[in-house]
C-alpha cells in the first residue's frame, strides 16, 4: 500500500449506527488512519451526522425539512463534490448500494469530471415487495430498479458482499464493468477484546438485530420457548431497534410465550454496549427465513458474533456454508425452522466443552475471512486498480 486516493463516500453514514454505517467504518476507517485514503462523505440529513473523529470530513445540508431537501440536494451534493474533489490524488466515489433518484446526477455530473465511481451492493434489489408501499415509495423503488439495470452505464466497478450478489451484479450489468467480491468485516481485536463476565447460574441465548419477520424473528421465540421448557437456566437477551408496524406484533410474540419471565428485551444499545452484550452471552443465534434477501445477502451480524469467540447459530443461507462447517465453527440449522433452534440451544448448552470449542473455531473463521484489515486491504487494491 502506498498510493493516496480520495474517496468520496455516498449513500451510507460513515458515523451512523445501522448496519450501512459499520458497513463502509470498518471497510475504511484502518485505510483512514493510515492516511492512504482521505474520506469525505456526503449524507442527505444533518440530524444523520451522530458524532465525527475530524478523520473524516462529513457534509450534510442544514436544512432541517426533508421535502427541502430533497429539492436541494443534487444542486448542494454538486457543490460539495467540487470541493472534495483533489486534482493530486486519484479520485473515486464509492456508493453505498445501488444508484438512486438522489444520487443519479451526482454521478452523471461526477463521470464528466472523469471521477471513477464504484457501488458497494449489499442485497438484493429484487428481494422488495411493494404491496405495503406508499406511492411516493412504489415509485422510488421502481425508478431504484431502472437505475439499477443502468449500473453499468453510472458507473465503473460494482463491488458485492455475497457470491449470488456477484451473480446478480453481473446480470445486471451484462458484465460490461467488473463485478468483485468484498465480503463483509469486522474488527476482530476489538469485539474479542470485551471482558466476559457470565453469570453461572444461567446459559444466555442473545440476539441483535431487527425483529421483522425476514430476519426469522417468531421462529427463535419458538424456538427458544422449546428449550426452555427442558432447561429453565436458559434465558434469552434481545437488542435492537423494533419498527413501528411490528413493535405491536412482536410485543404479543413475547408476551404469549411461556418462556416471557426469560426473555428480556433491553432496547437499541449503543455499539460498545451491545458488544457487551455479545461478549457475555454463551450461545448467539442467527435465526433467517427461506427468502430471496436471505439467499442473496449476508449478515453483518454473523462476523460480530464469530469474532465474539462464543459459539453460534446460523441459518443455512447465501454464502454461510462457504465459511462454516455444522458443529466444528457453528451450528447450522434450516431457515424457517423453530425445532432447529430448539435442539441446537440444548446441545450447546449441555456440553461447556463443545460450546467453547466451536466458538475458539469461529472465532478463528472470522480472523481468517473478516477481519478489517484483511478486507480493506482487498478495498484499497481494488480502489488503487482503477
């Protein structure tokens, strides 16, 4: 690594909190401190800006109303790109998922300044139904979809986090640009670093995340409540973010569970609680449906959790099973099946020894895939390539 190159960062947050945000942090931020690549990003809201290091500079219109702007943005995200811009270095944008309304001229504008411009695909654009859509949303993912099949003519690289997202990318783009596989990373070091602190008169099952019922949600209640059933020192911990249309849902989900007075529900953490989370618990499930966004994608999650060091459950979907093996690094179970759940619970927590031992192996798995400064070594020489 040597060369200097300017990065201008669209469509995620680099100091956010979803999962886009640890998405593009983990992928840049070594490259950032080691001064090899200079980031700007470029957010649509100023309320999206959480907190900023000065490492990288983050630009965000300070109009509060988002009606306003939407109607500024392209003309404000023109003037911004002109400051980013540096004539000494090379000059890449690197788009967070696939090109949109907001960011379609921005680009158009930027391929005429000769910038290089590469899209970091993270699910799939066809996973979406609309029969819950507004219209004002019906028309943007139509448009998103139109883009989408444009990706080649927007831009010069597509970047996916999953081999089927690579099969997609290629579809797509009739292979006119390069589609490269970028999977997803975390800072092993640092979740590893978290103190464990277990409590021994009980097996905590965790898991963080959304509560929807793509993320196969119901199945790990069912689940769970089946094993608790047979061991009553088991108790589950939830972390996460529940959506207003499922908040009612899943409230009665856990309510009428007989295993409710186990399962505790603690909120949208920040990043170093959570991890606090995942350090102490003893067994991390990873439930998923038989979906087209499970098939397609990959969880950012599973890489914090095999970094843990503490074993794992994980649904057999997209590219899992290229990385982990069935009760050597995890234990794999079938998507949408509760009684998987169940018996994968009750065997890890019936036998210390394998649980430590899968979760040793997983955690050596994630060094060996996932880690950041294995991953952003393959960013920065694909971003020098161009």
């Amino acid at each position: 690594m040597g060369n200097k190159i300017n990065v201008i960062l669209l469509g995620a947050n680099y100091y956010g909190e979803m999962a886009s945000s640890q998405r593009v942090y983990n992928l840049f931020s070594s490259l950032v401190t080691r001064g090899i690549v200079m980031l700007h990003n470029i957010v649509h809201y100023q309320n999206e800006v959480l907190v900023s290091d000065n490492k990288v500079l983050v630009y965000a219109p300070s109009l509060k109303r988002r009606v306003f702007n939407r109607l500024i943005y392209p003309f404000y995200i023109l003037k911004r790109l002109k400051q980013c811009y540096c004539k000494e270095t090379k000059n890449i944008i690197y788009h967070y998922g696939y090109p949109s309304v907001e960011s379609v001229f921005f680009l158009k504008m930027a391929q005429k300044m000769g910038i290089k411009i590469v899209f970091d695909i993270v699910e799939n654009i066809y996973a979406f139904s609309t029969q819950h859509m507004s219209l004002i949303h019906k028309l943007k993912y139509v448009s998103g979809i139109y883009l989408a099949k444009n990706v080649a003519h927007l831009g010069d690289m597509c970047c996916a986090i999953s081999h089927p997202l690579v099969v997609l990318c290629e579809q797509l783009t009739r292979k006119q640009i390069p589609t490269l596989f970028l999977p997803i990373s975390v800072d092993v070091n640092l979740v590893a670093s978290y103190a464990k602190n277990r409590d021994n008169n009980s097996t905590i099952v965790f898991y963080g995340g959304s509560f929807g019922k793509k993320d196969g949600f119901p199945y790990l209640i069912q689940g769970f409540t089946q094993a608790w059933k047979q061991n009553k020192q088991l108790c589950l911990y939830l972390t996460g973010k529940i959506a207003r249309e499922s908040l009612e849902e899943v409230q009665e989900l856990l309510n009428q569970s007989e295993a409710a007075d186990a399962i505790h529900y603690f909120g949208c953490v920040p990043k170093d609680v959570y991890y606090v989370y995942v350090a102490n618990a003893d067994i991390l499930c990873m439930p998923r449906v038989n979906s087209l966004f499970a098939n397609s994608g990959f969880p950012f999650k599973l890489g914090e959790y095999l970094a843990s060091g503490n074993a794992v459950v994980a649904t057999r979907t997209s590219d899992v099973e290229k990385y982990l093996t069935h009760k050597k690094n995890a234990f794999l179970i079938e998507p949408e099946n509760s009684d998987d759940i169940c018996n994968a619970i009750l065997e890890l927590s019936g036998d210390d020894r394998k649980r430590i031992s899968i979760g040793i192996e997983g955690q050596r798995v994630a060094y060996e895939n996932f880690d950041v400064n294995i991953v952003s070594k393959i960013l920065y020489d694909i971003l020098n390539a161009l």
